[in-house]
C-alpha cells in the first residue's frame, strides 16, 4: 500500500498536467511544452498534435509577421535542424577541402554571438540541401513565374530577416567592419546559389571596398582578425576574381598588391599552390584581354615592346608554378599514397595551367586557327577535368550544386570555346554539364548551353561549306553530345605531358570563316553593346527582355581580299 502511494507521488511530480497542452498529451499525462501549430512531444514522436481551437494574442501575432518565427519551436526546429546540415554537409562543399576551417570554425564561431549570420547560414544550409535555382535576371521571362517550396520560402524569409539585420547595424552605426566581411561573403553565396549573377556582382564589389577601406587599420586590430583579413577573406575575394573576369566582369586589382613577389620557388601545400595559380588565372586573362584590345584597335600585327617584356614575365612565372608544383607532388607522393582530394585538387590545377599555357602562347595573335596546334593541351583539360571531381564528390556520388572554390568550370568552358576537335569539345561540354551547376558567379549549365550553340553554329556551317567545296569527309559525326570514351581518358593522379596518349583524328574540319570569336551577351532592355543597333537584332521579332549573344567571326572577301570581322546575333533561350 505504501509502495503504491509513493509510486503515484512520484507519477504525479515529475508528469504534472498542462492545462493549455495539446489534446494528445493531456491524454497520455505527459507535460506539453505548448509549441504551436505542432509540439515537441508530439513531432518528435511521430505522434498527430491536436490543440483546442483557441487563439490567443501572441498567436495573431506570430501569424501576422513572418519574421518574429523564432518564438515558435517547431521554426526554431527547422532552424536547428538546417544548421546541422549545413555544418555537416554544406560547408565543406561550398568551400571546398582547403578551406573548410573558414566555412566550419570561423564562420560558426561568429554565428553565436551574430544574429544575422545565423540567418545567413541557416539561408545556405535550406538552398544548398534543396537547390531551386532562379536564373540570372539577365536570362529571366516575365511569363515564367517560379514557384517556390516551403523550404524556399523558410530560406527567403531568414534571408531578409538577416539581411535587415545588417541594414539596423549600419544605421546604428554599430556594424564591426569583420562581421560585415562575412555577411558579405555569405550574402555573395546566397545570390549566386539562386542564380542572381548581378546581384552576387554587386555584393562583391561593395566586399572590396570594404577590404581597402579595413587594409589601413590592419594595424590596429588583433593579430588573429589580421589574419583573417589576409589569409582567408581576401584569397577569397580574390578566387571570386577569376569568376567575375569570367562573365565579363572586371575584377578588382587593387587587392593584388605585391603579385610580382607571390609567387615563390617552392610550395609547402596544395593550398599555396592554388593561391598562386589563382594569382596568375586573373593576371593572364587581363593581359590577354589587353593584347586583344591592342590588336583589333590598331590594326597592328604585333604587339609592342612592352607587351613583350609583360608576356616574358608571365611566361617565366607560369613555368616556376609548375616546377614548383611537380616538387610539391614528388613530396606528397614519397610522403604517403595521395588521398582522393589531394589527386583531385591537382587535377584541378593542372586544368587551370594548361589553360593559362594556351593563353599565353595564343595571346599575341588574333588568329582562330592557332588553337589547332593546342589539341594535346586541350585533350590534357578534359582528362584532368574528369579526374578533378573526385575532390568535391559528395557521399552519395553527386557532385555540390555550389561552390566558392575553384572548380573544373572555366578550363573547360575554354576549351568548349577554343577546341575545334569535335569529340575533345563534346567532352569538355558534356564534364561542364555535371560539375557543380554553380561555381562563384559562374553558372556552369547556362554557359554548357552556350557553348553548345557556338559548337552547333559552327559545325553546321563548317558542313555547308565543305559539302559545297567537295571536301571529303573525315569522320561522322552521331551524336552532339558524344563523349570520348572512358578508356581513353587518362588515369593518372596527375602531369600528363602534352605528348603522351592517343591522339584523337579530326572528324570535321572547322574553316576560319565559321569560327566564332569573342561573344557578349545582352537584353536591349539593359542597353547594346558597342557598334550595336536594334536593327541588328530586329528580324528574330523577340522583346526587349530576350537575351542575345553577339559573336564575331572572320569573313572573306569574294576576290580574295583579307578577311574583316563581322559581328552576327543569335537569340539564346536557357
């Protein structure tokens, strides 16, 4: 009897009754923690939550504005529960192997005591887990409304809810400079992941100003956040460089103060010598950029002296990155067996030299039919392109749909431009396709659509041409998205010299007159380009929010006379 009367007191003091609980845990006796629309208990059990139909102030409340969720647990559940996933998935992913102290220490760290970059985070975990890509607003329809999920919507909602957070700071004038810088960079992510290209432009910029504007007083702050600044956020900004002189954008070269010393005589790590390579991957662009601006302006057919002494020193730095990378290789591999990352990551960047290689070497002509010579080089992107993956692939297989660290994208979007060999191109389009569809502000699969234009106008011209020639066939051609076989793509961990491997026969002739130069993409809507007018564009009768490619290519004269450059316009649906 006493047993039994302890037993009920016991019962009675640790399940005590919830007067304002759901019907099922009144029913069970259990305490209710009264978390609407669905409790805890209830959620976490599997078990159907049933409160009595009343409403309360505070309820209306909740309901009425969207941004004060957080009171509610079961908001509070996705938040938590999108964290986790970012941190245990996500953030190794958008960073890549070589940055995931950033993405998975710092940025954390500062989540605890920053509201807004908790929003931020948790903005990336939900679209990460759950891509929904919107497409650049260059390339959106207005008859084209997208839908969004639940888990989009939760993503969008922590996203103003932070970005307003940021916005009360600087009005307070209580915003500290490195917070800042992270929100930047986290906002940066959360642009490019939904496809806003401009909009994740725009952030970046205003990312650099804040870097120049902080360098001064580097002095003045603790040593570990000068680190931070130099050692991490600005490689970041500058990887991002890569991509905006990628779509056309001018990276900022104010943060690549004292390049002509970065670059040393040996490596200690895969992460220094992607730091360098990354130097020379905006440092050759922008002087091929030039040469090619001299040349078309001037008419000149050389470059003067002083490109000479530019190009001799950039081709002296890219030979002693690679010196140095084959002694850091010979290290690692006496060291112990290269892990899958590692064989990844240096796949990846000897894809970034064999592109910067061709560069250099084509720079100081405008002619189409140089890259002809150039085939081994563009065979060794694909071959390291295929390899490259292995350092991103995720547990199931599949590849991020984001990433801020350098990816296979830009060599192979070279090369899909550059190569002529049908099935090199092919490949190379086709690896473009299943890299991570997002790569800083790069959108792999808009410009893998892109490319395939280019390929097809070519080609099909190419066709025409030599059918009405009589010039014999090489090869058919079955398929446009033909891929090299898998046995003839090269194994190895990495440096496949330009002269070992098979050497794949030309299917198909590309004449000079049919291949395409520089392109530029537009809206009329958002203005022309130079030397453009609406007449150029008026006979596809499209609207002025249609996107247009405009693409230059040589024509000959019919007596003989040296080809012009021409400038036609294509309609580009994605």
């Amino acid at each position: 009897m006493s047993i039994r009367s302890d037993n009920s007191k016991r019962r009675s003091r640790v399940l005590p009754r919830s007067k304002l609980g759901c019907r099922t845990c009144k029913i069970r006796r259990v305490k209710c923690g009264e978390e609407k629309p669905s409790c805890v208990r209830c959620t976490s059990t599997g078990r159907k939550c049933d409160f009595e139909d009343t409403q309360s102030s505070s309820t209306i409340s909740v309901v009425t504005n969207p941004l004060s969720l957080s009171p509610n647990t079961n908001t509070v559940w996705r938040e938590r529960r999108a964290f986790a996933y970012y941190f245990e998935c996500a953030a190794s992913s958008i960073g890549g192997g070589l940055d995931v102290d950033f993405w998975r220490t710092v940025v954390p760290q500062v989540c605890r005591y920053e509201p807004a970059v908790w929003d931020a985070i948790i903005t990336i975990s939900a679209l990460f887990e759950r891509p929904q890509q919107c497409q650049d607003p260059v390339l959106q329809r207005h008859d084209n409304p997208v839908s969004l999920t639940k888990n989009h919507q939760d993503a969008l909602g922590w996203y103003s809810r932070s970005v307003s957070a940021v916005r009360q700071h600087i009005e307070q004038g209580s915003v500290d400079a490195f917070v800042g810088l992270i929100s930047c960079v986290l906002f940066i992510c959360i642009e490019a992941i939904q496809g806003n290209a401009e909009g994740a432009m725009q952030l970046y910029r205003q990312g650099v100003q804040l870097i120049i504007a902080l360098r001064p007083q580097i002095t003045s702050v603790a040593a570990g956040k000068a680190s931070l600044l130099e050692d991490t956020i600005v490689p970041i900004f500058i990887r991002l460089g890569t991509f905006a002189l990628a779509v056309g954008q001018t990276p900022v070269t104010a943060l690549l103060r004292d390049t002509e010393h970065a670059l040393t005589q040996q490596f200690d790590s895969l992460k220094s010598a992607r730091e360098a390579i990354v130097l020379l991957a905006i440092e050759i662009p922008l002087f091929e950029a030039a040469c090619t601006k001299h040349l078309l302006q001037d008419h000149a057919p050389h470059i003067p002296e002083e490109f000479n002494t530019r190009l001799i020193s950039l081709v002296v730095k890219l030979r002693n990155w690679r010196t140095a990378f084959d002694m850091l290789m010979a290290v690692l591999c006496t060291k112990d067996i290269l892990s899958l990352q590692q064989i990844g990551i240096s796949a990846l960047l000897l894809s970034f030299h064999e592109m910067l290689y061709v560069m250099l070497e084509t720079c100081t002509s405008l002619s189409v039919m140089q890259f002809d010579a150039y085939l081994p080089n563009f065979q060794n992107i694909v071959e390291q392109s295929a390899i490259a993956p292995k350092a991103s692939v995720r547990s199931d297989g599949t590849q991020p749909p984001f990433t801020f660290d350098l990816n296979i994208g830009l060599p192979l979007w070279f090369t899909s431009l550059r190569c002529r060999e049908p099935r090199t191109r092919r490949a190379a389009l086709a690896l473009l396709r299943q890299a991570p569809s997002v790569q800083g502000f790069f959108q792999c699969s808009m410009w893998a659509t892109v490319g395939q234009i280019i390929m097809e106008l070519e080609e099909s011209r190419a066709m025409a041409i030599n059918a009405a020639h009589h010039i014999p066939k090489f090869g058919i051609l079955h398929s446009t998205e033909g891929l090299i076989p898998s046995s003839e793509l090269a194994t190895r961990s990495y440096s496949v010299p330009a002269d070992v491997g098979p050497t794949i026969p030309t299917a198909l002739f590309i004449p000079e007159e049919v291949r395409i130069g520089p392109i530029t993409a537009f809206r009329p809507m958002d203005g022309f380009p130079p030397g453009t007018t609406e007449s150029d564009i008026a006979k596809w009768n499209r609207g002025p929010d249609q996107v247009f490619m405009r693409y230059s290519r040589n024509e000959r004269g019919l007596t003989g006379d040296p080809c012009q450059i021409v400038y036609e316009y294509v309609p580009v649906d994605i």
